[in-house]
C-alpha cells in the first residue's frame, strides 16, 4: 500500500507524463530527438532531483516515490526514462561522494535541472569488462590530462557535464568533465533499435586538461565506489522504467483485445489470447512486488538492497520484454507498425536487458551474491539438525 505522500508524488509523475511525454513519445522516436524543452518542463515541475533534499534543490521524495517517477516514465517513453536514469546516476555521484567544493558547484544546479548530466563508462571496445577500460588522466601540474573514446553513452549529444570513469595508471577513477572541457567532442548516433531519441553518442577526451577537482572520491575508488553506487541506482532506475513498459503494454493488449474482432467476437474471448494476456498480467504483479522490495530495502539503506536491486532490474528487464512481445501477439500486424505505441516499447524493452550491465551480468552477480544466503541457511540447519541440506 502507498502512503498518501506517496500517491500524491504518484500522481505528480502521472500527471506530468500523461500531458507531456505520452501524446507526443511515438513522434520522437521517429525524429531521434526530445526537445530540450521536456527537460525544461520536468525541471520546472522538480522532477530531476526528486531524490535529493529540498535544502539541495531536490523534493526529498523516498526511494519508492523516486521509482514510481521512473515507472510512468518508462510507461511514457523509455528514452526520456534512459536520460533521467543516467541524470540520476551522476547527480548520486555527486551527493554521494563529491567534496563538499564539489557540492556547492554541482549538486543544486544538477538537482534543478539547470545542469543536465550523462554517465560515461561504455568504451567502443569495453562493455560488461569495465574494469579494463582505456580512457586515462595523467597528472599534469596541479591537475590532469583527460584522453580516450566512450560510446554508446545515452544523452551524451546534450549533456552539459559528463560522469567519466577513467584510470590513472591502473587504478580507477570518477571525474566531472563539463561539455566545453577542450579536447572534448561529440558525435551523435544514429540507427539505433531503440532508445531512437534518448541522445546517444560518442564522446572523445583529447588530452583534455582538467583541474584536480574533477576528481570524484579518491583515486581507486572510481568503480569500487562511486561507478558502483551510480550504477546500482541505474539499475533501480530501470527495473522501475521496465515495470512501467510491462505494465503499457498489458494495458494496451488487454484493451485491443476487448476491441479487435475476429471470428465473429472480440478477440478476448479466444483461449489462446487470454493466456498471452494472463502472463503478461502475472509478471506485471510479480515485477512490481520485486520493485517495491528493492525501494523499501533502498530507503532504509539496507545492504542487501544491492542484491535486491540486481534481481529486480533482471527479472524486470527480462519480463518486459516477454511482455512487449506478447502485446505485439496480440496487437497482430498492427503491433509492428508505429500506430501502436507496443511497437516503440517491444524495441526499447530490449535495450533494457543490456543497459546499466547486460542481463548475463546480472546473473552472474545474482548467483554469486545470492548464494551465500543458502549457504547460511545451509550451515544454519547443519548446526541444528547435524545432518546436511538435503540428506
């Protein structure tokens, strides 16, 4: 059940997406653009910092009021749902781990939406193996010089700074790139399957000069630390966005369903619809059980939130994708045509199994992590019973 602040902040979100982004969602991705206005308009409503405190520029809003922003702007458009993820993740960063210098320049201006961000990680040639980027600093008098390729980085055609993960020698690092840094440039990119208008780009660092107040948490710390965080809130972020697709999609489907005719009734009532139409209600009741144990645990800063968390982007990633398939099932020939929005989200939902870490990532950390729950477990009977699981 949501608290009354929580169906308020619902309803903020709904309102906003309903009049703003759903009318107007289908016409981007055919144009590979959201008009910096939207921006503007989420700005003016306090909808890029709702997460951060009112004493920061943001609306102090909890964890699940946070992830049901994300769900009705995924259910909007999972390109404005991928800017405001990548938006969040350095403005975490910076709330998390800036200096308090850092702060004062950043945090109310990213807060405000008067600074738009992006997350830079991806590099042409490294994807899922972060650890072995190739983007560097060298220290140069009292600051750095800042030299590599990222790609794939979504707003990067119009972010005003830029998250970097990089190394020195070989340790990590985060740094703060503002957008006219010289050295830095942008190119767009085009023929994506989906997130059409999310602002995808490659970035270039060459040999960027860059004070030593860049410098994000301490040298070492960029992946353990601050990529880590950020990316942990990404993937809330998109496990929240999923369940909105999942839950577009049904609508949609179970709405064309009671519409279309075939065989003299509405296709409703054939067996074979329903049972599309029943998973695809069951994994949106399921998704979002999954997402709202993963925004408790976050709000009550709970450590097995990280795990709760992988598991939730995962299976809600995977069952968006089910979903939209069934959805443009059901839709028939219309559901491959831009007429229906399922056709956008069938696209975007599988973008979403490779953002913020592939799916076969999270699995391997899902297995890994989450084993040692059933290992306690295991060990917990041993000493009860003496005997092992399973004998």
């Amino acid at each position: 059940m949501l608290t009354t602040e929580q169906r308020q902040n619902r309803e903020t979100a709904v309102r906003f997406m309903q009049a703003h982004a759903v009318p107007q969602a289908t016409a981007w991705d055919e144009q590979g653009e959201i008009p910096r206005a939207i921006l503007t308009r989420m700005a003016d409503q306090g909808l890029l910092g709702t997460f951060i405190g009112t004493g920061q520029g943001g609306r102090g809003w909890d964890a699940l009021s946070f992830g049901l922003l994300c769900e009705q702007t995924g259910a909007a458009s999972a390109s404005l749902l991928s800017i405001l993820t990548v938006h969040s993740m350095t403005l975490q960063a910076v709330a998390q781990w800036g200096t308090p210098e850092q702060k004062q320049r950043w945090l109310q201006s990213l807060a405000t939406g008067k600074t738009l961000a992006a997350f830079a990680l991806t590099e042409p040639d490294i994807g899922s193996d972060a650890s072995n980027i190739t983007t560097r600093i060298e220290p140069e008098g009292t600051g750095y010089r800042l030299t590599g390729r990222k790609k794939w980085i979504s707003f990067g055609r119009h972010a005003d700074v830029f998250l970097v993960m990089a190394r020195q020698d070989k340790l990590p690092v985060a740094l703060l790139v503002p957008r006219d840094t010289p050295g830095l440039t942008v190119a767009p990119m085009t023929g994506l399957l989906g997130f059409r208008s999310a602002g995808l780009a490659e970035i270039t660092f060459d040999n960027c000069p860059l004070p030593a107040a860049a410098l994000v948490g301490r040298i070492g710390g960029g992946f353990s630390h601050v990529a880590s965080a950020s990316l942990d809130l990404g993937r809330f972020c998109v496990a929240f966005g999923c369940l909105g697709i999942i839950e577009a999609c049904t609508l949609d489907a179970v709405v064309y369903a009671r519409r279309r005719r075939q065989f003299g009734v509405p296709i409703f009532q054939h067996e074979l619809i329903l049972e599309l139409i029943a998973d695809m209600i069951t994994g949106a009741k399921s998704v979002r059980q999954l997402c709202y144990h993963a925004a408790a645990l976050r709000q009550a800063a709970e450590p097995e939130s990280i795990l709760e968390t992988t598991v939730a982007k995962y299976a809600a990633s995977r069952t968006a994708a089910r979903v939209a398939g069934n959805a443009v099932q059901v839709h028939g020939a219309m559901g491959c045509s831009s007429q229906t929005r399922v056709e956008r989200m069938f696209r975007d939902a599988r973008i979403c199994e490779i953002i913020e870490g592939s799916n076969q990532m999270q699995q391997l950390m899902i297995a890994r992590n989450g084993a040692a729950e059933y290992l306690r477990e295991a060990r917990r009977l041993e000493k009860g019973t003496g005997d092992g699981v399973g004998a």
